[in-house]
C-alpha cells in the first residue's frame, strides 16, 4: 500500500524528517508515536502533500505510484485522507455543501453521477448519526464555531463518507473526551477492512485500546528509533520515551506530550 | 463655482477624495436630461423581486406602477414631488453644506419620490425600485432623488437596485435620504449593477429617532468608477443600525465606499461590516468614520473591514476610525487585507478539490459573510448567483 524510504523533509529550510523507512501493507494500521517536535505531524503534511514542507531526500510509493509526484488534490481522488489535528474553520461555507461537494468531487473523478442534496443526505444520514454529531452542525459554517470534539468528529465524519484508501489520523484523539474518544474509534472501526490502511497518529496509548494497531512505531528527532507490537505502546505508556531515546542516541526536545 | 468644487480646494474635501477620482463631478462632461427619455418599444427584462411591489425609473422618467396592486391598507404612500414642491424632511439630511456626495444631486434631480410610511405601517411586500438607464443616457447626468420617512413603528423592506444597460458612460448621482421615526424598522438593500463604463457617486443619508432600526445591506457589483457615501445620525436614544457591503472589483475598476456615522445620544448601537473582493487590477477604498458625542454613553459600536485580493495587481485602501468622546463605551474596529489562506487552501484540496475550486469555494464563502444575512430570499439567490458568476471568471 505505501512504502517511505530515507525520507527527509524540511519546513523553512529547517531539517525535521531525517530518515524515515516505513511499509504499510493492505489493511494494516499503524500507530505513530512520539514526543512533541519528533515530526509526527510534518510526516501526516508530507503524505497529504503540504506544499509549506519541502522533501529533501527519499521517495513515498503509493499502490506503485510515485507519491510526491502528485498535487494534494489528486492524492486525495487517490484514496489519501488526513484527518487535521487542527481543522480550518471556514465561514460563509457551510458544512453540508463542503461534505457534499467533496464527496461529488470523488464521485466525478470515478465517472460516478454527482449526489444533490437530497441524495446526499441520505447517503450521509447514518454516517453522522454513527458519529453522534448533531444534525444542526451540518447547517452551520464549516468548522466554524464547532468544539475541539464536533472538530474532530466533523473529519472523522469526512473521513466515512470519502472512504479512503489510506487514512491518516494526525492526534486526532487530543482534545476527546473518552466517550467521544470511543465514538472515533467506532468510525475507524468501521472502516477498517482488508484493502484499507490507516496510520494513526498519537502522544496516547488510551486511543490504541480502542483502535488496536497492527504495529507501533517510535519517532523521535525524525528517525524511527523503535518499532514493535502494540505493547510497544503500553511500555511507553510506563516508561515514557527518554529510555528509548538514549538508547537510540537522539534527544526528545524534554517536553510533556500534550 | 460651486460648493463640492469649492470644498475640494479644502485640506478636508482633498483629503476625503484622496484614493478616488472627483473629476467627473466638477467637470461638464455629463449633463441632464434635456427631455423625458422613456423606453422606446417594448421593456428588457428587468431583474426583479417576485413578491414585491416594484416602481422602475427608466432614465429618470417614473413607468407606469403596474404592480400597485391594493396596498392602500398598507399605510404607505408614494408620490412624485415636483422639484419645487417641498415635503417635511426633504434635504434636511443630505444639504448642500455638508461636503458629500449630495451636492450635484441637490443641483440636478428632477422630481423627488417620497414614500411615507404611516405610524404602525407594515407593507406586507418589499417596495423595490429600479433606477435603469440604456443607451439614451450616454454622457447623461442622472440624479435620483429618493425620501423614506417611516412614521412611528412602521417597517418596510426597501429594494434599491441601479441597472445601467447603455455601453456609454453615464454619471449616476442617487440620493436617498431616511428618515426613521421611533421604534421604526427599515430593511434598506441596495444593489449595484451598473454598467461597465458607468460612473456611479450616489449616497445615503439617514436620521434615527429613538429605537429605531436601521439595516442597509449594500452590493456593489459593477461599474467603472463607484463612490458610495452612508451618513447616519443616531439622533434618538435606543436606536440601533447595522451597515454591511461587499464589494467586487475586477478589471480596473475603482470602488469606494465610505461611512460616517454620529452617535448622538446614548444607548444607541452600531455594527458595521463592509467586505472587498478585488480581482485582476481592481482597486477598493473603504473609509468609514464612527463618531461618539460625549453625552453618547453606553453606546456599542462595531465596525469591520475585510478585503480579499485574489491577484497581486489589485489594490486596497483601507482607513477604519472611531472617534469617542464617552467615556462609558464598548467599541471596536479592525481592518485585514489578505490573499486567500494557504492553510485553507491546502485542507480543500487534501479534501479533493482541485485549486482553482478551492479558489472559488473560498471566495464564495468570503462573500457568504456578507450576502446571506440578506433578509430577501430571492434576491440573495439572485445575489448569490451573480456574484458566484462574477467569481467565476477569475483567472488562477
């Protein structure tokens, strides 16, 4: 499904990525977690293609393809979705017609009739309510005005009704609540299935419980310093991450996950 | 010699057409009808509100009112004053003194339109007006002259619209003056379709009585050169205005929109939000000036202005100003010019849509703001859907 090898990525000049080899096969979900600052989140920007951050070095094959060959949007008609660890609120835009006319811009690039609005509801009646978000923010302006959880739920509900290929979660779970925590995990649950992969991004093990990874990874000074099973995770839940960074050799910036 | 000419030699009248051209209005190019010019055959079809009722101006001359209906038990009256018939309030806003865009009205109009709302009308439909002018009107002055007075809790939705279907330029100088009584409610949307050579000086002047409300929801879509002027005096304790526009500048078009507003007396509120969108090499100016007296205390007053270049040829000037002399006051204003976000950007396009859909939905949403507060339901389609024309077009 995607294979990153030596990837380096910068943002201002300024080395962030420094080497990073990753494979995810069908189906799989992986877990990315480190301190703030190891480049969690620049890695989830270079994948969706963030023009802000510039890849240096290494290659990301997608399904065979060249991945940092194509634009952000045609990442995305090809199956790639992040989910924002901060959504971008967007006034005068209202929620509804933003969902609909993402999933319309999907269907056209798969020569699929586009949905108006009456179909469109339909299609997404259940996904909203499997997600416990209230009908009254599909009126609203996207994003605008929403909790840090409607926010969040608001890309997971984006997520269901793009069913991608590969999902990337960028902390989505920061921020929840554990009832809204379990929501999410539903949504991924859900989603979960043999041609579809899913890297999940965290500082919490809590979310792991839920939304149990095939393999987690350690990133730490952007390298990858540790990979294991899932009680990786609940190890670093114990021993936090300074063990495996000395360990390693590389400094964890010393800052509290948050 | 006359007294916008003379004021513009002032440090003052300089100084307010700093950003904007004044030329057409001291030169002679442009001169009024010497004669009626109604249309010659058959009507265009002509914008309109389904449900209202609609009076059109066809280059100055008043059509026949074919859609009066029964709307005497309304309680709203309309006439047609000759220029030397006087009505209580006429000229009382936009004198020639005051160094506004009122002058080479109050020297050129030809007949006045009162409309007079009794104390508690209610006009179940909007009254819409249409001011055309066609090919006739090249290098025409033309001055509309329009006074509201709302009479004590009454309320009405007024629709003004300015159409220009000549190729030629044409000088438009409309002025509509507002008298609100108290506890009146007046619904005032205005929008310009002038042409594309049209030059367009046009203003509004409004007095609020005590608890009235004024609302103008302003859109000024086309035209080569367009000034519009709003001044209000909160005169009546209680009273409250909102005061919004968007503007769309392509080509090489020059807008400008400027607003004094008087906080005369206490309690009173103003919110104020005026939108740009500035395409290709278009320019905008917003001014707008909040004015609070000392006795005006436990007033709230608010005014934004936000511009959006989508080229990096297009130009804003942007100049908002509170004045307080209260002390017991909760004021604010803010000012941002910006491109698109980047940030925004990327979130549409990691969703699918490709950049120059991006660039539209965003545009679109920017213009949202201000359009969707329109209390008229079809002419915010009819709104929504020129503006998203107008949008359309821009180049990526």
């Amino acid at each position: 499904m995607l294979k990153i090898e030596n990837l380096h990525a910068a943002v201002d000049g300024k080395p962030i990525l420094k080497g990073i080899d990753l494979e995810i096969a069908p189906g799989q979900i992986h877990a990315i977690m480190g301190p703030n600052g190891s480049g969690k989140s620049t890695l989830a920007q270079v994948l969706a293609g963030n023009e802000d951050y510039e890849v240096t070095a290494g290659s990301i094959s997608y399904q065979g393809r060249d991945l940092l060959e194509l634009s952000v949007e045609d990442r995305a008609l090809a199956g790639i979705f992040l989910a924002f660890q901060y959504p971008v609120e967007i006034p005068g835009f209202a929620n509804a017609e933003f969902l609909r006319a993402a999933v319309n811009a999907h269907r056209k690039h798969r020569g699929e009739s586009e949905l108006d609005a009456f179909d469109f509801s339909k299609f997404a009646r259940d996904k909203i309510a499997q997600l416990e978000l209230d009908p009254k923010l599909m009126t609203r302006s996207l994003n605008a005005g929403f909790s840090g959880g409607e926010k969040k739920r608001n890309e997971c509900l984006q997520m269901s009704l793009l069913e991608p290929t590969f999902a990337i979660l960028d902390e989505t779970d920061s921020g929840l609540d554990i009832d809204a925590l379990q929501i999410v995990a539903r949504g991924v649950n859900t989603l979960r299935g043999p041609e579809r992969s899913f890297l999940v991004i965290t500082h919490y093990q809590r979310l792991l419980d839920y939304i149990v990874p095939d393999t987690v990874h350690v990133l730490a000074d952007g390298r990858i310093i540790r990979s294991g099973g899932k009680e990786l995770a609940l190890e670093l839940e114990d021993k936090g991450y300074g063990w495996l960074a000395e360990k390693a050799g590389v400094a964890t910036g010393g800052e509290d996950p948050s | 010699m006359n007294s916008l000419t003379q004021w513009l030699e002032t440090p003052t009248g300089r100084e307010s057409w700093k950003y904007s051209d004044p030329a057409p209005l001291t030169g002679d190019r442009f001169a009024p009808f010497a004669a009626p010019a109604p249309p010659a055959g058959d009507l265009p079809l002509l914008p309109a509100c389904a449900d209202s009722r609609r009076l059109v101006f066809w280059n100055e001359t008043c059509l026949a009112d074919e859609t009066a209906g029964d709307d005497r038990s309304s309680g709203m009256t309309i006439a047609a004053l000759t220029k030397d018939r006087a009505a209580p309030g006429l000229g009382t806003l936009a004198t020639d003194e005051s160094g506004t865009i009122a002058d080479l009205n109050n020297r050129n109009r030809q007949e006045t339109l009162h409309i007079h709302l009794e104390d508690g009308a209610a006009p179940d439909r909007p009254l819409e007006l249409v001011f055309v002018t066609d090919d006739r009107s090249s290098d025409r002055l033309v001055a509309p002259r329009v006074l509201i007075t709302a009479g004590g809790g009454s309320r009405a939705v007024i629709i003004e619209r300015h159409l220009d279907l000549g190729r030629d330029p044409v000088l438009n100088v409309p002025v509509v003056e507002v008298l609100c009584g108290p506890g009146s409610d007046i619904t005032h949307l205005k929008w310009l379709g002038n042409g594309p050579d049209a030059l367009h000086y046009g203003g509004t002047f409004v007095r609020q009585d005590e608890g009235s409300r004024y609302v103008s929801r302003e859109f000024v879509l086309a035209g080569h050169r367009v000034r519009r002027e709003m001044h209000l005096h909160l005169a009546g304790p209680g009273a409250s205005c909102i005061l919004a526009g968007l503007t769309l500048a392509s080509g090489l078009r020059h807008t400008d929109v400027r607003t004094r507003v008087y906080h005369d007396v206490p309690g009173c509120t103003t919110d104020e939000l005026y939108k740009g969108i500035l395409i290709d090499r278009g320019q905008s100016v917003f001014d707008g000036l909040i004015r609070v007296a000392p006795d005006a205390q436990q007033t709230g007053a608010y005014q934004t202005n936000r511009n959006l270049l989508l080229s990096d040829d297009a130009v804003s000037y942007s100049i908002p100003r509170l004045e307080i002399y209260a002390d017991d006051v909760k004021c604010s204003h803010g000012s941002t010019t910006g491109q698109l976000s980047a940030e925004e950007m990327f979130y549409l396009r990691s969703r699918g849509f490709d950049e120059m859909m991006a660039r539209r939905l965003l545009s679109y949403a920017f213009a949202s703001e201000v359009v969707d507060q329109v209390e008229h339901p079809g002419l915010r389609e009819e709104l929504t859907a020129s503006i998203q024309q107008i949008l359309d077009k821009v180049p990526s």
